[in-house]
C-alpha cells in the first residue's frame, strides 16, 4: 500500500517539477514533503554491495543442476526474495535481475 502511494506521489511530484512543462513549485514541494514521510515508513534499502554479496551467496548454496537448469533466474530471485524480506519491496528488482544474470555467466 505505502509503495503504491509513493509511486503515485513521485509520478506526480515528476509532473509538477520545476524543469517539466507544466511547473508548480507549490504543489512539487508539497509532494516532496509527503514522498519523504512515506519513506519514513520503508525498511531501509540495502546497499548494492550487500545484495551483490547475497546474490553470490544464493548462487553458491544452489546445486549444480539448478544451478545448469534454464530457471536459474527465477530460483535465485525466489531465495532472494525469501533471504532478503522486507527489504525486498524497495528495492530496484530489474538492477537485482540483471545483477543475477550477471553473476551467473561467471
């Protein structure tokens, strides 16, 4: 729920910035004011170090034939989303899938 209004906060606040067509300061520092209180209600993100470092860790307790298997991906985002909890819902998922792929052609 909380990310929800927060994506609709931040699409709004894109709107009226000062550097978009239709700028107002007013209504952007107001949205501004009410993203910052949102995110007061959101566990901390982790650093990109740290889940790079889960990510290998999830990668190395797989078996092998996991490991060789064609959703690979999918079960290392799984046990991700498992290992991570909370933190899991704010943080960029696409950035974390394609750190997964990445880390698998090694």
């Amino acid at each position: 729920m909380i990310m929800k209004s927060l994506t609709r906060q931040t699409q709004a606040a894109e709107s009226y910035a000062p550097s978009s067509p239709s700028a107002h300061p007013e209504n952007y520092e107001a949205l501004q004011s009410e993203i910052s209180l949102l995110k007061s209600y959101l566990p901390a993100s982790p650093s990109p170090e740290s889940i790079q470092g889960t990510i290998k860790q999830t990668i190395d307790s797989l078996e092998q034939s996991v490991r060789e298997g064609k959703g690979v991906t999918g079960a290392v985002m799984k046990e991700l989303q498992k290992t991570m909890g909370d933190a899991w819902n704010v943080i960029d998922r696409k950035e974390v899938g394609k750190w997964v792929a990445e880390a698998l052609k090694r």
